[in-house]
C-alpha cells in the first residue's frame, strides 16, 4: 500500500579579500580598435565602431540582449575583438551563465593574456566553477607580472590557503609584509593559515604578535582562548574567559565562544548553564538566542547528548518570550529532530493558529500529520493550505492522500489531477502522484487508468520498487497481465531478497499462475523474514498449503492470520470447507 513518508528534516577568522568584475567596468576598448584599424577598412571599421558603440549604450542601459546581439556582430566582422569576448562574457557572467561567459572569457584572454581585466575575468570564472588550480595559475601570473598589485597578492594567498597550500600561502604572506610592515590582516590570515594545518604553538604566537599592535579587539582575545583549549590548555583558556567576562560582560560573541570549548571538551551540563544565561537572560538579543537554539538542534550528534538538558531550558524559553510566536515553530522543530511528533504537531497547529503565512509550518505540519496517521486533520489542514497556497503541489498530494485513506477515492482523484498541473520538473513528486493515483483509480475499480497511472510512475522512476512491488500485486489479485506482474516482482526480490512484502508478493503471483510449489517456497520465505507476519502473508500460505493439500498446515496458518487481524467471517470459511474435505 502507501508507504508513509518519513520526515526527513559555526573559528571566528577568515579575513579574505575579493575582487569584484561588474558588469559596467569599462575595458580596452582602444587597443582593440587600434587593431581593428589595421585590419578592417572601408564599411567593415565604421559598421564595426558603430556595433561596439551601440551595443556598450545598451549593456550600460541595461538592455543585455540587444547588446549581446550588437557584440556577436561585431565579432562577424572582426572575430578578433577581445574587448566585444570581454563584455560578452561580463554580461553571461552576470546572468550567471558560467560556461558560456567561461568561453568568450577565455577567448579574450587568449587574445590578449596581458590585459589585466581579461585575466581577473577568467580567474573570477574559473573560481565561480570551482577550477581552483586554473584560477590559481592566473593569479600567479598576475602576481608575478604586477608585484605591485598588492590586494591581488594577498587573494592569491588566500587561495592557497583554500586548496590546503599553506607553505605556498605563507610565503605570500611574507613577501605582503615585507612590502608593507605590519599589516592587521595579513597577520589574522596567517593566524588561520596555522591553525588549519594544526601548527597551533605558531597560531598563538603570531596572535599575540597582532595584540601588543591591536590591544582592544574582543574577537582576537576570544580567538586566544579558543587557540588555548584547541592546544588542550584549558585551564588558560578558563583564565582567559573569566578576563573577558569581567572586561566585556554583556558581549554575546564571549558566550558563545564558551559553549563551543564546553561542547569541544563534552561538557554538557556545564554547557546547557551558559546556554541558558543567553537565552534566558536579558543582555542578548532576540537573533542571538534564536540562532544559538537553532545552530544546537541543527547538530545530530550535539542534539543526541544535550536532548534531555536542551528539554527545560527551551520550555522556559517558551514561557518567557511567550508573544514572540517564532518559538512555536523552533519547538516543533526541535521534538521534530527528536522523534516527538505530536509534541512537533501542536506547536505547529498553535502556530498556524496565530499566524498562516508561513507555508513551511504548513507543509511539515502535513508531514507529521500523515506520519502519526492522523487523517481527518491531515483532510483538513491540508484543505486549508491549499487555499492559502494553492499552486503548491504537496499540499494537494496530501489532500488526495487523506482522501484515499478516508476511502473517497473520487475526491482523491480530482485533487489529485489538480496538483499535477502545478509540477513543473520534478520527477521525485511527479512519481509520488502517479502512484497514489493508481492507488485511487485501483480502490475506484478503474483499472485501465490505475494500471496507467501506475506505467507513468515507472517511466520516470522504473526501479521503483515500491510501485513494483504495489502494482505486480494488483495485477495478480485481478490475474491480469501476470506475465508482467512477474518481471516486475521478480526485480524486488533481487534487490532485496530478505523482503517478506516482496517476497509475499512475488509468491502470490506465483500461486495466481498456479505455480503452488514455487510458490509455497517463496510464502515460507516471507514469513521466515518477517518478526510478525501480516495476516495476509500468514493468509497466503494457508491458501497455498490448501492447493498442496496440506489440510492441516493450511488451517494452522489461517488461524494464524485470523489472531494477527484477519477478516473472521472469510478465514472461517476457508477453515469449515477445509474441514469438509478431510
């Protein structure tokens, strides 16, 4: 049947210098005109400088096509005018079409590979495309071209430091320094540079080295400490918050900082004690006490040791930022991620309550309500929804899913074909709908359209086992097409022969080809895999036992499956008629 979904739900430094292309820089344009005036003469320079004028003013007005189709003219007539590749690609750069903007990028460049525009532009590219040693090999040539450039150097430093090439990094650091003297970030960088390659001895020292120069900055003493625990120096690093609490108590940056050297050394308790002198006392702001709960539920493992701690002091949270409804919905996150759905679904009703306009509440509150199988809500809620958003296809896949459970298949149907108007490109809820209305139309007696519905599924999704699994049984129950039903059983089995659903199904096939031998072995083995049978399996080896004339295993099993739930007045007649033959 339908499968319920299941819900499925911060170092401080890195001074880093970035250099920006914009759309509008301006290029050089005059060498290439000097070329074009060499080679183009007569009709072919003045139709040229007239299309690169033109299409500028439209780059410049904002009018991108008109420019790109005066620009690819101007290369008709001169296919060597780097500047008309450079704003081609400046204007795919913007509309964020890399690769495109990467080739007239790279023709510009070989065009002219001493521009230092075209090279920036290719280098910006290339790290856009995350093609780190080609945007790096650029760099240092420009580096090595403009040893003035003293800004480019030190992003050159900061991209070896990316690509873990620390050695590479210092000496560029080095050289910065002794062009310049001291220099603030250059230090910080080199300070992370360090502490990244685990060198925290010469982390520390050269941090110290920036604090005899800048004695007032809180961050860099908070960085201290933290470069003292990470060195397993806690007492110092314990010293070291106490100074910055007593100089600086009302700065939330330190506190913060603390409940990570607490969560580092696995001090829980000690931890929840400074998270709730944040969130519960009244020196922090609002977005800091959020941010810290949602950066703790936001850790698996964090949240698995902290859960019973976190559970008070979120609660008392409640009770005193009780108007701010934010809270409701970070609570139904939080027994989200903890397993407790219903405490999740009403925080999350209480908060649809005060306020509607958030369609994410709306949405996982869909998906708690179909997991605790609460299915007149889930009707309801999702009814609702989809008035307030009703070009969101979820919400009528789970509408159509209440209806199917409730047993108004027709209903289901219609909201069903509804929603599928509002998919565009994605196949993981277009499947999700084919085969829930196969679902309906097969429970609506519609089989034509069922085993359609259930053939669309397949074709964007054909090793989905579920549907395979789902529609092979239809189809043996009918004995339809169980030549078909077959292929498609057999394909869940191999892939997960220890499957007593599956296995059940395949062997119910099996006994609708009138295979009894086989299909007797495959029931076994359905059971034998299962802790707790379902009475059908339980049912289906009663059955199959009867066609082998095995009387007496046949009513054990279906005794079986009348205790497991079965439907009494069937199996007894199975039992009394089984009787009648011994």
């Amino acid at each position: 049947m339908i499968k319920k979904k299941s819900l499925h739900y911060c170092g401080i430094f890195l001074i880093m210098a970035s250099i920006m292309i914009v759309s509008c820089q301006t290029t050089k344009v005059t060498s290439d005109t000097e070329i074009s005036e060499k080679e183009l003469k007569g009709n072919d320079l003045k139709n040229y400088n007239y299309l690169l004028s033109e299409a500028i003013k439209q780059k410049v007005v904002g009018n991108y096509g008109q420019a790109i189709i005066y620009f690819k003219q101007c290369l008709d007539i001169n296919p060597l005018s780097d500047a008309a590749m450079f704003e081609l690609s400046s204007i795919y750069l913007y509309a964020r079409d890399y690769p495109v903007a990467l080739r007239y990028a790279r023709k510009a460049y070989i065009t002219d590979g001493n521009n230092l525009w075209y090279q920036l532009q290719l280098a910006s590219l290339y790290d856009a495309m995350e093609i780190n040693d080609s945007s790096i090999i650029i760099y240092e040539d420009i580096v090595k071209k403009h040893p003035e450039k003293l800004d480019l150097m030190f992003q050159l430093g900061n991209m070896y430091s990316e690509e873990k090439l620390y050695d590479k990094a210092i000496n560029v650091y080095d050289k910065l320094e002794k062009s310049v003297g001291f220099q603030e970030s250059v230090s910080i960088a080199r300070v992370d540079i360090y502490r990244k390659a685990g060198d925290n001895e010469s982390a520390e020292n050269e941090l110290l080295r920036v604090l005899e120069v800048v004695t007032d900055n809180i961050s860099y003493q908070i960085l201290l400490a933290e470069l003292y625990y990470e060195k397993g120096e806690n007492e110092k690093a314990g010293e070291k918050y106490k100074e910055l609490l007593y100089n600086f108590p009302e700065d939330d940056r330190i506190n913060l900082s603390i409940i990570r050297y607490h969560m580092v050394n696995e001090e829980y308790e000690e931890m929840i004690r400074v998270v709730d002198s944040v969130i519960l006392g009244d020196n922090s702001r609002m977005e800091v006490k959020f941010n810290l709960v949602v950066s703790m539920i936001s850790d698996p493992e964090l949240l698995k040791n902290i859960q019973k701690l976190l559970v008070e002091s979120l609660n008392v949270f409640q009770k005193q930022y009780s108007e701010d409804i934010r809270i409701l919905a970070l609570l139904g996150d939080f027994y989200v991620k903890t397993g407790k759905y219903e405490l999740a679904s009403k925080q999350f009703k209480e908060y649809i309550a005060f306020d509607k306009g958030n369609y994410l509440v709306w949405e996982q509150l869909l998906f708690l309500l179909n997991i605790l199988e609460e299915t007149d809500d889930l009707y309801m809620y999702s009814n609702n929804a989809i008035k307030l958003y009703p070009e969101a296809p979820i919400l009528y896949f789970f509408n159509g899913l209440a209806c199917t459970e409730q047993g108004n298949n027709s209903e289901a149907i219609k909201i069903l074909l509804r929603g599928l108007g509002f998919i565009e490109g994605n196949n993981d809820v277009l499947v999700q709908f084919y085969s829930l209305l196969g679902e309906a139309y097969k429970n609506n007696e519609q089989f034509e359209n069922s085993n359609k519905s259930f053939e669309d599924a397949l074709k964007i999704d054909p090793g989905n086992l579920l549907i395979l699994n789902n529609y092979s049984y239809y189809l043996s129950l009918r004995g339809e097409n169980l030549k078909k039903a077959l292929e498609m059983s057999k394909i869940c089995i191999e892939s997960e022969p220890l499957n007593g659903t599956y296995l059940d199904t395949y062997g119910w096939v099996l006994y609708s080809l009138k295979k009894y031998n086989s299909a007797e072995k495959y029931l076994r083995k359905a059971i034998e895999n299962e802790t707790s049978p379902s009475e059908e399996i339980l049912r289906h080896y009663g059955d199959v036992n009867e066609k082998l004339k095995r009387f007496d295993l046949a009513v054990e099993y279906w005794k079986k499956a009348l205790k497991a739930g079965g439907d009494e007045q069937e199996l007894m007649s199975k039992i009394n008629n089984v009787k009648k033959k011994k």
